[in-house]
C-alpha cells in the first residue's frame, strides 16, 4: 500500500480498507470506558498517539498512553488486562506492529506501509463527524506519566485535528510535507495560518548553533560541536545571538552553507546531496501556541523522545508543557549519536555497511550513516547489547525489512542468542541479552554468544 493518493481513497490493509478501520475504531472508542494506547517507539506513531488522545479528551473518554520498545513489549501491554478479565469496557488500540495474540484483544490502527500518523487522522475525521452526545460521563484522563485532572464540569466537544502536530508525524515517518495523502493536512495548517514554507534549515529552535549543533538529520563535519559551528557560521556575517533578526536571506545564506558543509564533507557520499534536501526549505510553525521553531525540528524531537525519554514524548505528543525537558532530550540523544558515529568502526561489505559503536543511540546512528556516510543501500549500527538496521530500497523487488528482521532473529536463535525486535518504515531494531530472569550463570553464558560478530554475521546472512 502507498502513502500516494487521495484522502478519501481506501487502502487495503490487514483489517479491511483504512477506511473501515477508522469506522472500526472510532465505534470502539465511543463505547469504551477507558482506552489505553501502545505506541510504538517513534516520531510517527508518537504523533499519532498525541493525534488520537486529543480526541480522546475532546469527548471526555479516560486513556493512558505507553510506548513499547519492541513487538514483545506491545503485545505484552496490549493482552496484560485481557488475560486477566478484568477491563472488560477496556479497549487497547496499537501503534505499530504486534503479535496474534494482540490481535485478537487489540485494534491497530496503522498498517506496516503506511504512517501511524494518517491512520490516526482518518479515526479522529471520523470521530469528529459523528454527532457529540453531551450526556457522556465525566472521566479522568491518564497517560503513563502525565496525569490530566478533570474538570468540575467537563464538556464534551467535536475532537479536531492539529495539522502540526501530524506534519511533523509524517516529516518523522518520511514522508514530506503535503506529498500525495497527506496534501490535505498541509493545506488545513496553512488555512489556519499555522505555517509557511521559508528558507532555511528544518531545526528545533529558533537558535540556529545549538540547532544544527544537535540534528540528527544532517551529518557535517561541525555537528556535535557548538564552537566549531560557531566558527563555521563566522563568514556569514550573521548575528547568531540575535537569531530572531534573521530575514528570507539570512536563512538561505544559513541554508547554502550548510548543505556546503554537508555535501563537501570528506566521507560524504552521494547520497547527502539527496538528504540534505529534506532539510533545507523547512515549513517554519508560525503560531505562538507550538514550542518549535520548524516542523522538520519537531518531527526530530519526537524522534529523540520517543527513544530516549518516551513518558517526556507522550506528554508532548499530547500537547502539555513538556518543551525543556524535550529539548534536553533531543540535544542529548544528537550529542550522543553524532560522537557515536565519529568514533565508530565501519566494515563495507557488499549491500551492507556496518557501523560499530561503543554508546549512543543506534538506531540515530544507522539514520544518519545511511543518509549522508554509506554507499551501501543498507546500514546495521551496532551497539552494547542492541543494534539497528536502515535501508533505502523499496519495492517489491527489495523484499520486507519485517522479514529480513524476523529471520535475523530466527538465525540468532539458533546460535543461543534470544532477541527482541521492531520493525518500522524501512527500519529495523534489535535488543539482545539474556532474560532478566536468567540466573548470572545463563547472562554470563548469553552474553559470551551475543557480541558483535555474531550480530553482523547474522545480518550478514540476509545482505
């Protein structure tokens, strides 16, 4: 299924047509007593679970929101209740993907091809045509780690979209800002006056240093160093400390010299001239009602939280006040990922290159390897105790990066490694060890097979 065409075109997915999921959904939601929402750990589905809980509270229905790691993860929150018989007016809607027996106790809304966030806007469309029924029931509403307090008289209103908030989902799931499905969230941000198109780069903040300084989305040879971007800003001539100053052509001499700085870089490979594309030309949020600067910056920082620190990225996703603690969380997560990279060991081999780490983020790493360092198709970033793949084919004649996954645990498996996985849009990821059940003696034994040659060689055997 593609992301290519109309919003009121149905898909197939696993459920029927993305249509008849959202009918699905929403009649689910409207007779639940409480809807616990398990996200997958990523910009995407972080949206699209802050897309969703906005509805949830709009009609007064009580939710707590989780973030699963991995496969496992989700299908153990999704069946914890349901085997237990005792939520019966529950309802648990997935984010990504899970496991049979989730399904049978779960809806998942998003499919493996198309993003969580328009999955999440087409059940809030149709929650928001259905006639408000004011006489509902006033409910707390929860999440994991934020906590929303009822009001003494809460009202029922018609759930409505953030068109923000779901661009900078799309941005986080790859999908640039108004292409084919997702042309009519661009146009009713800009309607509403919430964005215009600039030049410039996409970044957090408005503080272009500590922006570049820390995005994950480009790779030059100052990121992860303030002074060093200082410096290479210095020709410019542009007051860095005054960045609220800036006109159009400010942001494009910004602009010009970072893809210069990107593209010449020394291990820059042909594919950064693309990627740095991404970045340039942001859609710059324009209301005073959202904490950053561009919406390719928010997308990043879901991104970071949803891996980093998931209980600050639901709060943000959900729209509470949760802007510094985010921010620190993203620069740390890009410090982490580009000092990462810098010291990491690279091996080439034929449609695979693998990035060895020592700390950091991995799936961070294989984002930006794969963007601006590989000239394989294919990166697996490996770290203490998980590693990540990347990949930019696509097609059918590329195969499924779920399958590829799967059968890289299977072969792990077999040679006494026990992992568990995820998999995402062109992505995949890998956390192996022992069980924290097993006895010292079985985590020394498991940790003894699961080093880094094991790992590449059992990726290896798919590449």
């Amino acid at each position: 299924m593609s992301t290519n065409g109309h919003p009121d075109q149905e898909s197939e997915t696993e459920f029927g047509s993305d249509a008849d999921t959202a009918v699905t959904a929403a009649t689910a939601i409207e007779s639940a007593g409480f809807v616990r929402v398990i996200t997958r750990a990523d910009g995407d589905a972080l949206a699209a679970s802050g897309l969703l809980t906005a509805a949830l509270s709009a009609t007064n229905t009580p939710f707590q929101v989780t973030v699963g790691r991995t496969i496992a993860d989700r299908t153990e929150r999704a069946t914890r209740h349901a085997d237990t018989g005792d939520a019966s007016d529950e309802l648990a809607v997935v984010f990504g993907t899970v496991d049979e027996p989730a399904r049978e106790h779960a809806i998942r809304l998003d499919s493996d091809e198309r993003p969580a966030t328009l999955a999440a806007a087409d059940t809030v469309r149709e929650l928001g045509s259905r006639d408000s029924d004011d006489s509902s029931t006033p409910a707390e509403t929860r999440t994991q780690t934020p906590t929303r307090t009822p009001t003494d008289e809460p009202t029922r209103t018609e759930p409505t979209l953030d068109p923000v908030l779901a661009l900078a989902g799309l941005v986080a799931a790859g999908v640039d800002p108004g292409a084919g499905e997702s042309e009519w969230v661009l146009e009713s941000a800009r309607e509403r006056g919430l964005v215009e198109r600039r030049p410039g780069v996409a970044v957090p903040t408005a503080d272009p240093v500590d922006g570049l300084a820390h995005s994950t989305h480009l790779c030059a040879p100052w990121s992860g160093d303030l002074e060093a971007i200082r410096e290479a800003l210095s020709p410019t001539g542009l007051d860095l400390d005054q960045p609220e100053t800036f006109d159009g052509d400010d942001h494009r001499t910004l602009g010009s010299l970072v893809a210069l700085d990107v593209v010449g870089a020394d291990d820059a490979t042909e594919t950064a001239a693309t990627s740095i594309q991404r970045v340039l030309r942001p859609y710059a949020i324009t209301s005073d009602e959202y904490a950053f600067a561009t919406v390719g910056g928010y997308a990043a920082v879901l991104e970071a939280t949803a891996r980093a620190e998931p209980g600050t990225g639901a709060a943000l996703a959900m729209g509470l006040d949760a802007r510094e603690p985010a921010l620190a969380a993203w620069r740390a997560y890009g410090s982490r990922a580009h000092a990462a990279l810098k010291s990491a060991s690279m091996g080439r081999y034929d449609g695979l290159l693998v990035v060895d780490i020592d700390g950091g983020p991995v799936e961070a790493v294989a984002q930006i390897a794969l963007a601006y360092r590989s000239p394989e198709p294919t990166v697996l970033a490996v770290g203490s105790g998980e590693a990540s793949l990347a990949t930019r084919e696509t097609g059918p004649s590329s195969g499924s990066i779920a399958a590829t996954v799967e059968a890289i645990v299977r072969d792990l498996a077999d040679d006494g490694v026990q992992a568990t996985y995820d998999v995402g849009h062109r992505r995949g990821y890998l956390r192996f060890g022992a069980d924290e059940a097993a006895s010292e003696q079985e985590s020394q034994a498991q940790d003894a097979v699961a080093d880094d040659s094991t790992i590449i060689a059992a990726v290896r055997g798919h590449y």
